[in-house]
C-alpha cells in the first residue's frame, strides 16, 4: 500500500472514530405548554420523536437519544445529543428554547448542617392554624429526596379517603407505601443516570428518602402533628408542620452525594417531577434546591414554575446558601417565591467549661459526657498522625487523628472544609471523649446545634480565640462540655442567617430577590431513619433556606385553605406585605454582622402568619400580566404565545417593567427621575387607606394619590410613585418603604429598592 492511500486510510478511520467519540450531552427541549387529554399527550410525545428522528437519522436514534417526553402539562422533551445536533434542533420553527440539563443542589448547609412549631418562628401562627383549619384541604408537594413513610409526621391519624381530584398515587406502594396522609410518593432519575450511567443501586431506586433531607423539608411543610419529640434527649415537644392536616406528596428528584457523580438532581429530572406534581393535582409546591440562573426560557425550574402557576398552584423557592456574598440568590423568576433564611428566638446551648473558671457558650445536640468531670482537652494539630499533614489534622479530617493521642480527651477542631458532624465522627472514631468545635475569621459568631455523635459543642471565633488562650497557658488543659439545653426568648431575634443567599437579583434586577425570609437556622422536623445514614435519628436539625422554604409553603396551604379564590400572587403579595422588618428588640432586623437587613437579604421582612390571613389590600397579578412583563422584557410575541399556550398579544403601549405589578418596589439604574405605577385590590372590608413613605437615601419619593377608598370587596385603585435622585452622589443600591395604612387596622407595607445609574 503507497503511504499516500495508507494515510487517506488512516485520517479517515481517526475522523470516523472522533465522530463515534463525540460527547453528549443531556439536553431540555422546550417548545411550550400543553393542556390536552391522553391521546393528545400521545400526539405530543410521537411529535418529540418525530423533531429527534429528523435530526438524528432515524426512529432507532431518538429512542436511544430521548430521555424523557414532558407530554402532560408541558411540551418538551430531554434527550442525550450532540452539540451539532442541539443546535440544529433550535433552528426547528416549534421550538421555544434548547439549554443544557445542568446540576442542581439541595439548599441545606453541610453539617448535617425540626419542626418544633409551639416552640419557634411558627408560634404566631395560631389564629390562622384554627381559621384554616390547619390546611385540611391542601395537597402540598414536595420536590426533594424522596420520603420516609414510616415517620409518625406521615401517619394518617384522624384522615378521610383521599380527594377525589387527586390523580397522583405512590409508584412502589409495597417499598413506599402511601396512605390517606401521604398521597403521593414517586422518582426521577433518568436524567442523572442518563449522564453517570446506572450508579444508583437498586435499593434507591424508590421514592424512599435515605438523605433525610426530603422528610425534613416535607414534614416543616405538611407534616401531621407528633407529641413527645426530640433529638438525643433535647427539646421535647409536639412536631408539626404549617399546614399540620394537609395531604402530601414526595416527588423525589435528587439523589446522595456517595454515588458517582456526587450526587445532587439534574434538571430534567426536576422538570418530570413539576409536570407530574402539576399534573396530580397538587395546590403547593415546595421546591428547596436551586443552581446557577439563567433566563427564564433557558431555565427549566423558571418554565416549569410557570406552568405550575398558569394551574394556579403556588410555588416556593428557596432562596440559596451561598451568601453572605451580594448577587447570589436562585430561582428568581417573578412567578415563584423566593425564601431567605433567618433565626428564632430559641438556642440549643452547651458551654465549654474550662478549668480555669471559663465559662464559654456554645450550640449542640449532642449527647452528654459520659462523667460529670473533667477532661483533658487537645488542639487536634498536636494529635495528627504521622501521615497527615496539620492542615488536615487541625480539620479534623477522616484518619488525620491519632488515637493514642486523642484517646478520653476532648479534641479541638477547626469549622472548614468537611461537614461539621464529620469531624466529631473523626473525632469518635480515634477514641476522643469529645469535641469543641471552633469557628475561623471567617464564619464568625455563626454557630450551629448539630446532633454529633460523641459530646460537641461549637463555639463563635471570639470565645475560640478566649479557648486557644487558656490551652496555650497551661501543659494540663482539661475542661468539660454541659448537656444541650433549651434556652427561649433569645434576643435579637430573629437575624439573618450569613449563609443565605442575597440579591440583587442576577437576571432580572428589577425585580427584588428574595421575597421574603422565614425560620431556616437549627430547624427540627422529621427524618430518615435509614440504619445506614449517619447519625440515625427520627427527628433531626438542619439549617439552610432549605428548611425555610417549607416553612413558606406550609403557611401558602393555610392561606390557600382560608382564601380558596385567592391567586398564587394574591397569596405573596399577603406574605410580602405582612412581613415583619423589627426584631424582638424593636429594633430593625440585623444581618450575621449586626448591621440592619437590608431587603437583599431579608426581602420584604420576616413572615408574619396571623398578619398574612387579613393584609387589607393585595398586590394582585394574572397570567397574561407575567406575559406583559416577559413582552417588556424584550420577548418575541410568538415565543411567549407557545409560553402561553393560548392567544397573546404584546401590549399595544409601550409597557414598562417598572409598572410590573410586583409587591416590592425596584427602580434599576435610575436616571434622573422616574414613575412607578401600581394597582392595590381590596380583599378586606371597605376602607380608606392613607400613604406613608420612607425615602431611600438621596431620593425623593412622591406618591400620587396620597389617599385610596375602597367601597367594596374587590374594589381596584391605582397610584403613582414618582422617584427622583434629591442628593449629591447618590451611588449604588439605597433603600426605602411604601405604607398604605386604614386608621391602624393593616399596614400594607412594599420595600423600595432603587440604584442609580
């Protein structure tokens, strides 16, 4: 063979081997709503098949490429495709948008970073518990890790047969079983699996929760009433949720971080469960995950929300853990909820006390020491072993302590890095008697009651700097650690949490993120008791905008239950406007740093249930209001048609973002000066309603008219506010308030957010 017509052979054989090779990817699909019967769902689905056929080649190629057809509620589907072939499928005239299925995660801080309702944020919930009556014709979903049926919070003590509009059911009643409480138990994993090929083992393939994480967030939403619960001995009292005799359904869509690929959930995988959740019949969706934003249209969680809210089904989003930096919050689409986290009034304390007489307070669930006296204390550097280096050793990392160092002593261990509860692990399995853990520079005075293994309590930077003090003072440190205690009525409270996400809001800046925030800091509710999670517990504390989110959702079933006419932005105009913005001191709420809460971090203050049932005036929004807004927004008309699914037209006017009819008030990149308008419904008795201002710093703020009558239930007034840069150099975000009173009975109050160009 000539070398020429060997390297023809050659080249072309390295080619088709490179186009055998070419990566895939996991791909959404959208291409609109869908509100048909059964056989125009088949329609839909052979329409997906047929869009993939036509790209890739053959029927044969789109089944092997098709991960899911969305053929219910929504139009679309999620395939396995190459770049080329994705971008020839967005050039097809019926698709709306084509983006990337990307990884989702849990928002739960790593500690393990309970719903104890008579004993926390809940307690003002009372009047709007018995007027609702707890919720008892609300079905609330949860997208999340599954659930733990056999926990007392899912038993149905005292419940009828299930409504019958109800359409949903458990996939494995034999593995989950459902029952007249929990109505609703299934899975998605097609999507993670279709990336990391069939990692997850056949006993997770079920409905059933083995994170804990999807009980927890279910449970603080719907769960039932539970008498006599605590976590290792500390805090007893009744469990329950917000909305205590709801109905629940699990959808769970994310999966542990022990299997390959390290877990979390893939969007595909999160739109199936939407579209079945929305599908079944749910009122509620409590949705505690989120990920990097993106557009509306290019994101899958922003679609699908939507088309939960287009059913009249409310959405609550948590806000995200990646704070305390400026620009971080999720899921911000103006349709949803978006939930920050702050603390309550209540601590679970442990002191560190010290030889020397030094008392030090901490936070823990742990188990008490096994001797009331004391013991010898270690810097966990000066136990490594002598493979570790004293980084890992100073974290307390797993094999980095030396037993016959650490052995009957109490360790000192860095936060950082490794979860928190991993580091007692570490430190019980070399043989410590127990931990104090102690916070960096960085984590400050954030401190958490985690349930450790072994005797812990966490301490703030300030007191560790006094701890390191008296160890670096004497050759024979010892000290011991007090049982967990309840302690009531802490002040201030609440704050902020400095892990929860802040805005402003990275794809839309007009529109104020988070909405609002609810308890989310040592949260107690139900759990998974799988044997091999670690710890095991029925009931356990977490803390994260995970856990504040279904504080929301339990509240919007109440609402939802007391007010069925009331829309999804009815309901969040309520919360919104109801909220409160002082502490138990009176004062206004604080950040982690001490400083006063802005509304990026807080939204629009701290939810105030009883306030909610009667704000007065609402906020109120329709569908084809979220369409004016996408219009103004620059979206093509016939984009938003297929969003739709049903005739639209883009205002005839030139429509403004700023008269968006939101509950907050945002003026983005103000120049000069600007007007606002608004339109308040009447969802109270008659009244006349008075305003009241705030101005942002550097800002004149006038209102006109400066006084609204509302006849009669139902009634519409409108007003406009117009905002003018007054000082000199007005830079950046400043903030004010908007208050409509009626002689005391509502405070109908909206945050005021503007930055200047």
């Amino acid at each position: 063979m000539k070398f020429s017509s060997f390297l023809i052979l050659f080249i072309t054989f390295c080619v088709l081997q490179s186009s055998s090779l070419a990566i895939k990817k996991s791909y959404i699909v959208y291409l609109g709503g869908q509100h048909g019967n059964e056989f125009e769902a088949s329609k839909v689905k052979e329409s997906h098949f047929a869009i993939l056929g036509s790209i890739l080649g053959s029927k044969e190629n789109a089944d092997e490429s098709i991960i899911y057809s969305y053929n219910k509620v929504i139009n679309g589907f999620a395939a396995m495709l190459e770049e080329e072939d994705a971008a020839k499928i967005a050039e097809h005239p019926d698709v709306v948008s084509i983006f990337p299925s990307k990884r989702i995660n849990l928002h739960t801080t790593h500690s393990w970073d309970f719903l104890n309702l008579e004993k926390n944020g809940f307690v003002d919930s009372s009047s709007l518990w018995r007027k609702a009556r707890f919720g008892e014709n609300i079905i609330i979903g949860n997208l999340d890790t599954g659930v733990w049926p056999e926990s007392k919070s899912f038993h149905p003590y005292g419940y009828g047969p299930v409504p019958a509009r109800w359409k949903g059911g458990c996939e494995n009643d034999t593995l989950v079983p459902c029952n007249n409480k929990l109505i609703g138990a299934k899975y998605y994993n097609k999507g993670y699996q279709a990336i990391y090929g069939s990692v997850i083992p056949t006993i997770m393939n079920n409905a059933r929760d083995h994170q804990g994480h999807g009980s927890h967030t279910l449970s603080t939403a719907g769960g039932n009433f539970v008498p006599g619960v605590n976590v290792n001995g500390v805090s007893n009292g009744t469990a329950k949720g917000g909305s205590p005799r709801a109905r629940v359904a699990a959808y769970k869509v994310c999966w542990p971080p022990s299997l390959i690929g390290g877990g979390g959930c893939d969007e595909s995988d999160i739109m199936k469960g939407f579209e079945t959740a929305i599908h079944d019949g749910v009122d509620v969706l409590s949705v505690s995950l989120g990920g990097s934003t993106a557009e509306f249209m290019d994101d899958a969680l922003s679609i699908a929300s939507f088309h939960a809210l287009k059913k009249g089904i409310t959405v609550v989003f948590s806000a995200g853990n990646d704070g305390p930096a400026p620009e971080t919050v999720n899921n911000v689409a103006p349709w949803v909820i978006t939930v920050a986290a702050s603390t309550i009034d209540r601590e679970f304390q442990s002191f560190a006390v010290l030889a020397s007489g030094l008392r030090l307070k901490g936070l823990s669930m742990s188990k008490s020491m096994p001797d009331a006296r004391l013991y010898p204390l270690i810097n966990s550097p000066h136990a490594k072993t002598d493979n570790t280096s004293v980084l890992n050793a100073t974290l307390c990392k797993e094999g980095s302590l030396d037993p016959k160092k650490v052995l009957g002593k109490i360790v000192v261990c860095l936060r950082g890095d490794n979860a928190r509860v991993n580091k007692s692990t570490e430190a019980a399995h070399a043989g410590a008697a127990g931990m104090i853990l102690c916070n960096d520079l960085s984590t400050g005075d954030e401190i958490t009651a985690d349930p450790h293994i072994l005797p812990t309590t966490h301490l703030t930077y300030a007191d560790c700097l006094r701890l390191f003090a008296y160890l670096n003072s004497t050759k024979e440190p010892l000290g011991y650690i007090t049982h967990p205690e309840d302690a009531f009525n802490i002040k201030p409270a609440p704050f902020m949490a400095e892990f929860s996400s802040r805005g402003p809001n990275p794809v839309a800046p007009e529109i104020l993120k988070p909405d609002i925030t609810a308890p989310g800091v040592n949260i107690i509710a139900a759990y998974t008791e799988d044997e091999d999670s670690e710890p095991v517990f029925p009931y356990n504390i977490m803390s994260g905008t995970s856990m504040s989110c279904p504080h929301v959702a339990g509240v919007v079933g109440l609402l939802k239950n007391l007010h069925p006419d009331w829309s999804p932005s009815a309901i969040k105009s309520a919360l919104m406007t109801t909220a409160k913005v002082k502490d138990n001191t009176g004062h206004a709420m604080l950040d982690k740093t001490k400083v006063a809460a802005n509304p990026f971090s807080r939204g629009a203050g701290d939810i105030w249930p009883n306030k909610a049932m009667n704000p007065g005036l609402v906020y109120d929004l329709c569908v084809n209001d979220y369409l004016d807004y996408l219009c103004a927004r620059g979206y093509n008309e016939t984009v938003i048609q297929k969003f739709a699914d049903e005739p639209y037209e883009c205002p005839k006017t030139n429509y403004s973002v700023l008269n968006f009819n939101y509950p907050s008030i945002t003026v983005h990149n103000l120049n000069g000066i600007a007007t606002v308008t608004r339109k308040l419904t009447n969802v109270g008795t008659p009244g006349t309603y008075a305003v009241r201002i705030k101005n942002p710093a550097g800002i004149s703020v006038d209102v006109n008219p400066k006084v609204l009558t509302f006849a009669k239930k139902g009634d519409v007034q409108k007003f406009e506010m117009t905002v003018k840069v007054h000082g000199k150099n007005v830079k950046g975000y400043v903030f004010g308030e908007l208050i409509w009173s009626d002689a005391n009975k509502h405070h109908v109050r909206s945050p005021i957010v503007v930055s200047v160009a």
